[in-house]
C-alpha cells in the first residue's frame, strides 16, 4: 500500500491581511498532522504579518510565517518551496480557500497515480457580487503537446489551489521572478510540457474576484508584456514542435491584455492591442468576446473624439 504523502501548503501573501485568515483556515481545517501550511509575507505594508503570527500561536506548530523583502509573487512562492518539508507541494492565493475537501483529493489521486508529477483539479470562481460558477478541469491528453495548446488557447485554466505538485519537480521547475503577473502561466506552461501531469474534474478551490486582486493590476500586467511569451516559450526547455506554437499564444497574450486594458479603461491602449493580435494571427477576429471589446473601445474613442471637438459655449464658432 502506498505511503500518504505529506502535504505542504503554500501562501504567498502581499497586502493581503483582510483575506488570510479565510486562506489559513480552509487549509488549516483539513491539515493531517505531518502536513504544514507557510506564509511568505512578500515585503507587506500592512498587518499581515501580526496576523499570521498570531494565528500561527495557535495552529499545533503546523503553520509557519517567513517574511522576505517585496520580490514579487513568483519569489514568494519559491521562497516557499526552500521552506517546505512536504512530498508535495499545492500553492494557494492569500485571497482564495481551498474548499472542504481539496488535500483529501489530492492524497487520493498521489496514491492512485504514484508515478505522475502532478494532479490538477478545477476551481469554483466567485465574482464580486458573490454569484459563483464551477470550472471542472478537463481531462488531460496523452500528448504533453497537445496539453499546451490547450493552455495557450485559454481552453486549459488553472488556478492556484487546483494543482499539487510532487517535491522533485521543483529540483528543475521554479517560477519566474522578473514578472509580476502571469508567472503562473509560464510555471504552467512548463509543468504541463515538461512533465507528467494528470487531472480530475473536481473542483478543490474558490477563487475570488475583488478590487484590489493582484492579477488584475494593470500595472504589472503591463510591465510583465511580451517578457511572458519570451519566458514561457523558451527554446532551451522546449522541444521544436512546442516551439511552433509560440506565435499563436503570443496572439492569445495580445488578446488577454487588450482584456485586462478594456476593464481598466485604456481604450487607445485596448485599441492597439487588439489589431496587434490580429496582425500576428488573423483568426483571432474569430473570437468573438474580444472583438466585441475591441468595437466597444472603438466607440468610446469615436465619443471622446466627438466631445474633444465640441465647440466651446459662447466660444468661436
């Protein structure tokens, strides 16, 4: 009979105290006793970390705080990974909560499949008006090739909290720390292509929409650019023929951040993205919720334009 694995959960955590007790007490619950939950406070500014402190008196020694100076997400989680002790590893956002069952799910399936590197669920997103819907994780192909063009295709989502990934992978595999945002889409991308990963529908996290959630940051989004099609699409780790697909995702990035610059109200910016996209890969126009978007931002600029050139009351005609 196999060995139950010993789990460690991962939280990192920046400005994020309002959230943490909820995270710490969805992995806490369902802890067994050689498992271990560690906080990296990513440089935060408020009271995080007199939060996981305290909470941490009264968890059984099984919650660990480890602060480091502001480096970013991807830093935090594999600063996280040096502090873990476990057989395998689940990351979880310091605004997002396992749901009841999740380690009981992910034991189950280390034990069923001991040779794969990691099992991947869904997730249940939760908007900001409450309301939620359940994203199953569709069943992974045989074709580690295959698996990523679902990812870049925005067929495959995951989410921190759906994935539990065996120790040794992370002897090669670590997240990227010069971007700030969609650091998990490349430490995806690589799982998915480098390594045996399996999936099971079960969704085993909430995933929660606010205003001042980290992935939605312009800013970073911005700044992150095309550094995540470089990152992700690296010819020192990916075969040839998943190279091939590097100017399809890079389309499909376009199309995300035009997404993300749509909902912050950069329409010129929304605007040059768009037909970014389209030039790269004009299938894209295919893809209808974008170029709704696009039209949107088109409007909104012909409206700006129109009020720009408004004469003045009582001004010259």
């Amino acid at each position: 009979m196999a060995t139950e694995p010993r789990l460690s959960v991962i939280i990192p955590a920046y400005n994020h105290a309002t959230y943490l007790v909820r995270a710490m007490d969805s992995v806490v619950a369902q802890l067994h006793a050689t498992d271990e939950l560690h906080v990296v406070d990513d440089g935060s500014t408020d009271t995080t970390a007199d939060v996981v402190v305290a909470y941490a008196r009264g968890a059984a020694g099984q919650v660990f705080y480890t602060p480091q100076a502001h480096a970013g997400p991807g830093a935090a989680r594999n600063h996280g990974v040096q502090q873990a002790h476990g057989d395998a590893v689940i990351f979880l956002d310091a605004d997002d909560a396992l749901l009841p069952d999740a380690l009981r799910r992910f034991r189950r399936e280390l034990m069923r499949r001991p040779g794969v590197n990691a099992v991947i669920g869904g997730y249940i997103s939760v908007d900001k008006s409450g309301r939620q819907k359940i994203r199953h994780m569709p069943s992974l192909r045989a074709s580690a090739r295959r698996n990523l063009r679902a990812l870049v295709d925005g067929r495959l989502k995951i989410a921190h909290g759906s994935t539990c990934i065996r120790r040794q992978v992370f002897d090669h595999l670590r997240y990227p720390e010069t971007i700030w945002n969609n650091e998990d889409l490349v430490f995806n991308g690589h799982l998915l292509a480098l390594y045996d990963c399996r999936s099971f529908a079960a969704p085993t996290v909430q995933v929660f929409a606010h205003m001042n959630r980290l992935r939605d940051n312009i800013e970073t989004i911005d700044a992150a650019g095309d550094r995540v099609v470089e990152l992700l699409f690296d010819a020192d780790r990916l075969p040839p023929d998943m190279m091939r697909l590097r100017d399809r995702f890079r389309a499909q990035h376009l199309l995300s951040r035009m997404r993300a610059n749509y909902r912050a109200g950069r329409w010129r910016e929304a605007r040059a993205l768009y037909r970014a996209a389209l030039a790269l890969r004009p299938a894209s126009i295919l893809q209808g919720t974008y170029l709704r978007k696009y039209l949107r931002c088109v409007l909104a600029g012909v409206r700006a334009a129109m009020r720009n050139s408004a004469p003045v009351e009582g001004g010259p005609r």
